[in-house]
C-alpha cells in the first residue's frame, strides 16, 4: 500500500492493549519505515463504560487533520466495538476481527478476516494479553500498511524488558494465522459491479 | 481550572517516556474525573531525529478538533523542544521546564516554572527513568488540571506490575517540588498593564 493515505481505528474494550498497539503501529511507520503517523487516543463517555479505541494514520505526506472519518482499515475485538464502528470503513476497506469475540459481522463490501487473536495467544503463545500484538502481525500481513521489519522493531522497542521473545512469537503467530487466511480468502471484497457481494468464495 | 478545555503539550526526547505521560495524563481527566479527552502523538520527521510530543486535550464538553493550536500548558524536557514550541503558548498559559535541561528560557509572558525533573527522580526516586512521572505530578500540582486523586489512579493504573511504589514516590516528589516552586513563586505571569512583563518576583 504505498504512497497513499491510511486510517486504521484499532477498537475493543479497555484492557485489551490497543493502546499500546496504536502507539507501535505509528512508531513502525515513523521510526523505521521512513512515513508520517499520526496517533490518536479519543475518550468520551464510552470509555468509562469499558471501550477503547486507538486511531493511526499513516502517510508518506504531511498529516494536517488528524481525524480518521473513513477508514482504509478497522480492527475490532469486540462485538460492541463492531456494531459501533463498522460503518466507518469505508467501501472496499479491510475489516479484521476476532472470530470468537465478534460472531455477529456481515459479509458485504469489505475485505474480512476473522482471526481467532485471543485463542492464538492464549493456546499458541502462552499469554492471553499479547492478543494485541498478534493482531498487529495480522494487520500488517495483510494490508502492508508498515513494513514487517518495521512493526518487529517497533515492538521490540517498545514492550517490556524480558518479554521480546513472547512478542517475537505473537507477532510470528499473527503473521502466520493472517497469511494463511488469506490462502483461503474466506471472504471477498465486493466487485464493482456488485455481483460478489456478501458471497463467501470458498 | 473547571469549565474549560484545557490544551497540553508534552515535549522532549525520545525515551523520555511522555507518550506514556499523555496517556496516563488523559486517563486520569476520562476515566477518574469524568471528563472528555482526546490524546494524540504526531510523529514527522522531527522524530526521527528524536524529538517526542504528545498532546492532549481536557474538556468537561465533547472534543471537536483534536489539534491543539493554542496550549494552555507546555512541558519541555529539552532546549531543542522548548525553542521549538514555546511560541506555541497562549499569554498567560503555563510553562514547565526540566531546571537542568532547559538552562535558556525567556521569562516573559508566561507563568514558568523551572523544576529539576531528571534531578529529582535520580536523586530522591532512584531511578532516572520516572522523570516523567515526577513531572506529571508537578503538571497537576500547579494547573489543577486533573485531580490528584485521578493521577494517582491512573498512574497505578498503567505502570508495570512491581513499579507502583516507584511511581507512587515519583508522583509525590513532583507534587512536593511544585508546591515549594509555587510557595516561592519564583516567575510572574505577566500583568495585564505589563509591569510585570519579565521579572522574577524574588
């Protein structure tokens, strides 16, 4: 995805890093892939009822409003953050989800990849709590938006000394379950003329 | 300060922990005082060349546009971060410097105040790295911008597992330095007529 604009929104509910997922995703694109990021945390009453929502924009341009208003791509590891925001993303837009966490989505004009992002880490890392990172692999794998030298180094740079080899292994597992999705393409984004729309491929 | 947005930039280095600091920061004013906030980080070239700014924005009202144009309150970490945004300050808005980092500052127009940070967490915290917590507590002692209460939560709420007494007596070693730095007001605000313009009151 070079040389165009991009809007992420990462969303879920407090507690589940994404945050700290946000803050890694712009310092990848800054730090060590040469763009411009802007990251932003919004707060308002929702966040005190348990949502949380991180938004990054990256471009290899001046950034001069930071307000995402139609997003390229949308994380959700809620169901309350879907039914929120999935208007937002725009048409044609990635859309990636925890399969378990999410089981109510709708299959229509965007590309979808349900990732089972809190089982991985629990049964493949370890650690529940590194589900945001494996979900960073699985963005990046699949849109590209950084690279993936640039989101290792990143998360390096930022988790917790003594835990690099537990981030190493969630990102590797979100890399990998991502990739594999994506061999199966287990949804499709609508063509423009509508005729694939809402159809599974597989 | 009640009733009204409040627009803060924090400013330094990379490494100097101040995106944690906004974070926490906004935490504090959403989830403990009941208030709106929007943070943000916009990263440019200038961070790759390690300059760090977080911004945030605290409201008791939704939060429109998340730009701050015209800070009510700026913490500078660095010379080169203080030369760089202090034009940034509304009149009468207030400045805080690291006292040893930042040796040359004008002493106009500006509440300012002077406070040896990385001093103080090296010497009476024992550990350099919570000079951003020590300045976060001197920012809430002097602006009332969030509660004390609200800082203290939200700073438990986000430091490692095993740090809270560090941060604990971090916090409180940037209450204590601002009180005794209001106590002896060492900076004026300038005076509507001017006559103050400048001068150290002492």
């Amino acid at each position: 995805m070079p040389n165009k604009k991009k809007e992420i929104r990462l969303s879920g509910s407090g507690g589940q890093g994404l945050v700290l997922a946000g803050i890694i995703l712009a310092e990848a694109a800054v730090l060590y892939d040469g763009k411009n990021a802007v990251q932003t945390q919004s707060y308002g009453p929702e966040a005190r009822g348990g949502a949380s929502k991180s938004e990054v924009i990256i471009s290899e341009e001046d950034i001069d409003y930071p307000k995402p208003e139609n997003l390229d791509i949308l994380l959700c590891l809620t169901q309350e953050s879907y039914d929120e925001y999935h208007h937002d993303l725009k048409r044609g837009g990635v859309l990636i989800v925890d399969q378990d966490l999410v089981p109510d989505i709708f299959l229509r004009q965007h590309r979808t990849y349900r990732i089972p992002f809190t089982s991985i880490a629990s049964d493949q890392v370890g650690k529940k709590f590194v589900a945001n990172i494996v979900a960073l692999g699985a963005i990046v794998a699949v849109t590209e938006v950084v690279s993936r030298e640039a989101i290792v180094k990143a998360v390096m740079a930022r988790v917790p000394k003594g835990t690099e080899q537990l981030n190493q292994r969630a990102l590797d597992a979100g890399f990998d379950a991502a990739d594999k999705a994506q061999a199966e393409e287990p949804t499709k984004e609508e063509s423009p003329n509508g005729k694939n729309a809402g159809n599974h491929k597989t």
